[in-house]
C-alpha cells in the first residue's frame, strides 16, 4: 500500500482512497496526502485527521 500512496498524484478537486473501517487517505489539490478517520458517534458523522502522508508512515495511521 505504501507504493500506492507514493504514486497519487492530485486532481483538480480532492478526492479520496478508502483502506477499511473507515481509514481514507485524502488527496488534496496542493499534492498534500493525509490521512483520516471517519466514524459515527450518536447517528452523527464525524472526521479524525490524523496526520500528512510525509509526517506520518501508513503503519502509524
């Protein structure tokens, strides 16, 4: 999955690669690859960033 990740390039709009269980990575315009997290607590939806591609290793997402 680390290859894949290194092989994204950005679009004119974000767009996003899910992994399982609610773990995506967002690729956004500016080339920025982040990691996040969704998730549901009381039938809402909610958003955990966890950190850019470059600070943080797919293992520790």
């Amino acid at each position: 999955m680390d290859t894949n990740l290194k092989s994204l390039k950005p679009k004119d709009k974000l767009y996003k690669v899910t992994d399982r269980a609610g773990l995506y990575v967002a690729v956004l315009t500016s080339v920025t690859i982040s990691f996040r997290y969704d998730y549901r607590i009381n039938e809402r939806r909610e958003t955990l960033a966890i950190g850019k591609y470059s600070q943080i290793t797919l293992a520790e997402a």
